[in-house]
C-alpha cells in the first residue's frame, strides 16, 4: 500500500483530555479519531491492528472448539427481565423505547439472548456440549469514560458462553478457554496475571480475569466465570438426560475486551519515539523509505521491493510521500511498524538498511536479498 492512497494522518500534538499513553499515541499515529465522550472512529491502521487481534482470538476460538455465531445488538427488556438482571446494571444500560412503545437496550452483555438461542435448540444430552461465542460492540453508558477505548461507551468485545451437561464437563470447558486465553494473549505478546475476581452482575460462582502489564492502573482485558445453573434455571434452558430427566444446562461465561487488547498492547510496548508493534498485530510488517522522492533509482528500486515483499504476502506500506526523510522515519517510528527499509546513499553499493524497531538494530542488505531477509525476520518474530 502507497502512504498517499492509505488515509494516515499523523499528528506531533498529543490530545488535550489525554490520561495514558495509549489514548495519546493511538490519536498521534492517526488510528483513532474522538467523536464524542467515549466513542471512537477506527482509522485504517487502527482498524488493521484491531482486525489482526481479532483474527488472532478468532482462531484460537475456533482451535478450542467453539463455534462463532453474531447475536443483535438490541435485545428486548423482557428477556432481562426473566433473568432478574434487569436494572442491576443502573445507568449504564442504555434503555429506550421503540416506536411501537416497546422497551429495548443496546447489548451490554449477551448471556440473556444466547440462553434463548440454546433454549429454543438444545432437547437432548445428545445435543450437548455446546460453545458459542462473537464478536460484536457492546454498549454501556460509562459515567465516566477515560483513557480513550479503554473505558469507551462503545467498544469491541469477544464474549464465549459454554452449555454443559455436568459441573465436571464446565469445568473442563472453563479450563479449555482459560488456556485459550493465555494463548491469545501470547500471540499478542501481553505479559498478564490471572487473578481471583468479583463477577459482579455477570454473576455465577467463581471468576478470574486477566490483567495486563503496563502503566494504566485499568488494562482488564479478559475475564471468565463459571456460571453454573442461575442463568439456566431462571431462563429454562435445560435437557433430557440419558434416563429422561429435565436438567438445566450447566453455563461458563468467557470474555476478552478486543479493543482493550490493542490499548493494553501499547501499554506495554511503547518508547520516546512512538508504539512499537509486535509483528502478529502490526498494521504492517514493514515500511519502505526512499530519502529522496526525486532520486529516480530509488524510488523504482522501492517500488520493486513493495511489489515483491507483497507478492510475499509481507504487508508493507510504501511512504511516497514528498517529505523530508526526517519526517518519514520519525512517522515511521510513531506507528510503530517492526521493520523500516530505506533507500539511501548505500544504494549505490547495491544495498539497503532494514531497522528493527524493537531492537534498533540495522542491517545492511543487498537489494535482491530484501524478500529473503523480511521473511525470515517475520518467520522469526511470530
């Protein structure tokens, strides 16, 4: 991609209600733009951050045996109210009526409408396990909306629920996703600790969530619960076992806050200079640098590397742009893609320079061993 096709807009100028560095670089690396309080346009590389986080969730899902389904975002008040969960959430349900004088609410949470799915479905112990889960927006109307989507109105969220016959088989699926989660968080490259937690209005016996490292005192970016029969016997969700006997199905709760994920990954990986993406979730493996636009070597030399690190499957973004090389690396470094390549004087030798952004290291490369190189930097990095 050609940085003047790309719609990336960088900024030197932090915004003025900016409390941790993520909120600040995300607005300054041009991923996010503020609409209001607590809601938030992705811009083309922060959605492709936010696209690779949740593929990354998306595969490790579907690797423990869940099944991907997308539930509606608006959900009618008198499903909540079967499950008695209605108003425990206070203001920060959005409520309203619809035109035809009905109550309705923008999703919070889903435990509610899944339940209904199952019930409508599941007859049988033959029928079960089974493991739901999505990705969608949730909606809560924070009092107070801080550190940018970290505590958002509006917000990307996988949520996984799990519908066993027995304690021992919920159990198994609870560890089943709990190893999921660590696994995803890995690939992320997010340092966390599991600690005991309060399941507040999510309910059910037990819960951990997962905390990231990093300098927001906020960055819980996943959270599990056993949930056991509460939402099940309240909302009949329930099978024949083997002797014809009515049960109620045996519930877990799994999720993991997507847009979290992305803040908390800057949290953790950040310098003077700007982010410092991992390689799984880089909006690009590497960024391509001609010093001088008018150097007509090598801009066609940088045009043939763009053409063959993508014909490699190597995402790469191409800065064509008229600017100083000044500007270009100091971009470079703000966004935060893992390696830079520049044109240069040593082209004269037939060479390139591939920066690492992590390390600083550079490397001296000839320009037909360029494809070689990322290739194995990219290998080696996931």
């Amino acid at each position: 991609m050609e940085w003047t096709n790309s719609f990336i807009f960088t900024s030197r100028e932090p915004p003025a209600d900016a409390e941790t560095i993520s909120q600040k670089l995300m607005h300054q690396a041009g991923m996010i733009d503020k609409l209001v309080s607590g809601v938030y346009s992705y811009l083309p590389l922060g959605l492709r951050v936010l696209q690779k986080v949740s593929n990354i969730i998306r595969e490790e899902m579907n690797n423990a045996g869940a099944v991907e389904i997308l539930m509606p975002a608006l959900q009618p008040s008198s499903l909540w109210k079967e499950s008695k969960r209605f108003g425990k959430m206070g203001k920060d349900m959005i409520v309203f009526k619809d035109r035809h004088n009905r109550e309705m609410l923008l999703g919070p949470t889903h435990e509610e409408v899944v339940s209904d799915i199952v019930r409508k479905y599941v007859r049988s112990w033959k029928n079960l396990p089974v493991m739901l889960y999505q990705i969608q927006t949730k909606y809560r109307d924070e009092i107070r909306p801080r550190f940018g989507i970290i505590r958002s109105r509006e917000f990307l969220m996988k949520d996984c629920y799990s519908f066993d016959r027995t304690e021992q088989e919920s159990e198994q699926s609870y560890l089943k996703m709990r190893q999921a989660y660590l696994r995803i968080f890995s690939r992320c490259s997010l340092s966390v600790t599991v600690q005991a937690a309060d399941s507040g209005v999510i309910g059910g016996k037990f819960s951990e969530e997962f905390v990231a490292a990093g300098d927001c005192a906020e960055l819980e970016i996943g959270h599990i619960f056993k949930l056991g029969t509460d939402y099940s016997e309240k909302l009949h969700v329930v099978y024949m076992d083997k002797d014809g006997i009515e049960k109620p199905v045996v519930m877990g709760c799994y999720g993991i806050g997507v847009s979290r994920i992305v803040a908390a990954i800057i949290e953790g990986s950040y310098d003077d200079r700007g982010i410092i993406w991992p390689v799984s979730v880089a909006p690009f493996h590497a960024i391509i640098v001609p010093v001088n636009m008018s150097d007509s070597r090598a801009v066609e030399t940088a045009d043939k590397i763009h053409k063959e690190l993508e014909s490699s499957n190597i995402e790469v973004l191409f800065d064509n742009r008229e600017e100083s090389a000044g500007v270009k690396f100091a971009d470079a470094d703000l966004i935060g893609i893992p390696y830079r390549i520049t044109l240069g004087r040593k082209l004269v030798d037939g060479k390139i320079e591939i920066m690492e952004r992590k390390t600083k290291k550079i490397y001296d490369v000839e320009v037909e061993k360029a494809k070689e190189f990322m290739l194995s930097a990219i290998k080696e990095s996931t």
